[in-house]
C-alpha cells in the first residue's frame, strides 16, 4: 500500500472526458474502482483482467467494460517500473497519467511539510539554548497572536452568549406583557417594538403596572377604544394619566338635581298615601300627583 493517504481528486475533470460521458454506470464503476486501487498502490495495478474483474466485484459483463475501459489506461513493462520505481515484478503493470502526476504532487506536499517541521523544530531547540536578550522571537510572536486571537474569539462568543440571553429575557417579558394586555392584535409588530424598546426591569414593572390600571378605565371597557398593543408601546402610553372609573362623567349624563316642594292644596294619588304631593306628572291624559316616596324612579332620580 503507498504511504500517500490523501490526493486531490477533480470530479470536473472526469465529468468533462468525453470519454467518461460515453460509459455506461457499469463501464464507470470499473474505471474509478481501478484508479482507487492506483491511488493506493503507488499509481500501478497487475494487468491481470480476472484479478480486476474480482477487484470490481463484476462477473456477468466484465469483458465488454474492460474493452472499453482498458483504453484509458497506459501499460507500464518491467523494465520501466525498475528504471522509475524499484517495484517488484514480472508481469506487465497498468498505469494513469492523471494519477501519477497527482501522486507525484502529493509526494512533493509531502516533503515539504517535513522539511519545514523539522526546521521548526530545529529552530525551537536552537531559541530553547540561547539566553534571554530582551527581543521577541518569532515562535514568541506567533504565540502571543494565538493567544490574542483565542482571547478574541472568547469575548465574541461571551457577546453573542449575553446578547441570546437578554434576548430571551425579553421574549419572557413580552409575553407576560402580551398575556395582561386586554387587545391581543398585531402580535408580531408589537414584538418588534418591544424589542426595538429594550426595557429594563424597572420599565417592565412600570408596563406592567399601567396595563392593569389602564384595564380599569371606563374607556377601556370597550374594545374598540383600547389601542393596538404596538401602538400603546410606540407612542409610550403608560405615560398617561389614569382617571379612576368613579370619576369619569360623560356629556349628558347626569343632570343638576332640583328641590321639591310641596303643592298647595295636592295630597299623593297612590292608594292609601295621604302625603303632601311634591311632584305632578302630566304625560298621561290625566294630571297625577306624587309625594316624594311615592313618584316614579327616573323622576325621583333628579330631585334631593
């Protein structure tokens, strides 16, 4: 098996062989499963068609594949894998260019990777010998960028894992808002204001705390005259002064009450009362005459 674990493999340049296009699914999965086989073999397999066929896993039509698929590749004689390689052998050898030239890359990568690791290594044994003259080196340097670079990545992460939490806080928040708040349209534009508001604690409460007497008003006894939850929240309406519902009057609805007084020589109509009369009703087609106990409800409303 070749030391060589990884190559670079451009799927591009399979999809565009035209060759390549004209296989069948069969033709195609003999070809690739012999380039593995290449890969892992330092770029050569046996030309040994039943030792492939085995290889494939294809019995039934490996012949009419291999016919094809055979021509992709190039026969390598003994004499040519001793002069390149010393790979032992004395049968003919199939080889790709493709793969040996990505093989080759890899070999390259390879040394070079080693040769800078041990002149890294190297280096720190040479700086671990000298005494300290008050200059950074180069590993120094590179140390303390990773450890700046570590620190900058922690606050980031510390950011964004406070910034998740008050987020979260404030969706609790909203929801406590959103479950006391009497008219419940509009939800997510009121979301977008809340977050846009970005209340403390102590504004929270103070939210709260309007909402419930704000419920109490006489005008928010009906619907229609409370606002949209984004509009109470934008224009700030816990601000408002609450006027207790006992408080509140209406245009027209009540009257200044008048003082009654008794009509000369009039006694109450009602069965058995023989009071004073102090009110008489004329809306009949007959004049009735009331004492204070005794006149109807809504009149005696008016008077003290």
């Amino acid at each position: 098996m070749s030391e060589i674990k990884y190559v670079q493999l451009e799927a591009a340049a399979f999809l565009s062989d035209s060759d390549f296009q004209l296989m069948t699914a069969e033709e195609r999965g003999v070809y690739c499963t012999v380039i593995f086989y290449m890969l892992a073999n330092d770029g050569f397999i046996k030309n040994e068609p039943e030792r492939i066929a085995a290889l494939c896993n294809c019995r039934t039509n490996f012949d009419e594949c291999w016919r094809v698929v055979r021509n992709k590749f190039v026969s390598v004689s003994e004499a040519d894998l001793k002069a390149s390689r010393k790979y032992p052998t004395e049968k003919l050898y199939l080889t790709h260019k493709r793969v040996r030239k990505e093989l080759a890359k890899a070999r390259k990568s390879i040394k070079q990777k080693s040769l800078a690791g041990k002149a890294s290594g190297q280096l720190r044994q040479s700086q671990k010998k000298q005494p300290f003259n008050g200059r950074s080196t180069a590993a120094e340097l590179s140390k303390d960028k990773i450890s700046k670079d570590k620190i900058s990545k922690d606050k980031i992460s510390k950011t964004k894992e406070k910034e998740v939490k008050e987020k979260a806080k404030a969706l609790v928040h909203f929801d406590a808002f959103w479950k006391l708040y009497p008219r419940k349209q509009g939800k997510e534009k009121a979301l977008q204001s809340w977050l846009k508001l970005e209340p403390t604690a102590e504004l929270f409460e103070t939210i709260l705390t309007a909402v419930a007497a704000q419920k109490k008003s006489e005008q928010w006894e009906q619907k229609k005259y409370i606002p949209h939850p984004t509009t109470w929240l934008n224009q700030k309406r816990w601000t408002d002064e609450v006027i207790p519902k006992e408080n509140q009057t209406r245009v027209g609805k009540t009257r200044p009450k008048i003082r009654l007084f008794p009509i000369t020589g009039k006694v109450c109509g009602t069965k058995g009362c023989r009071l004073p009369a102090v009110y008489k009703d004329s809306s009949g087609p007959y004049d009735n005459f009331y004492c204070a106990q005794h006149m109807p409800a809504k009149v005696k409303e008016m008077y003290v």
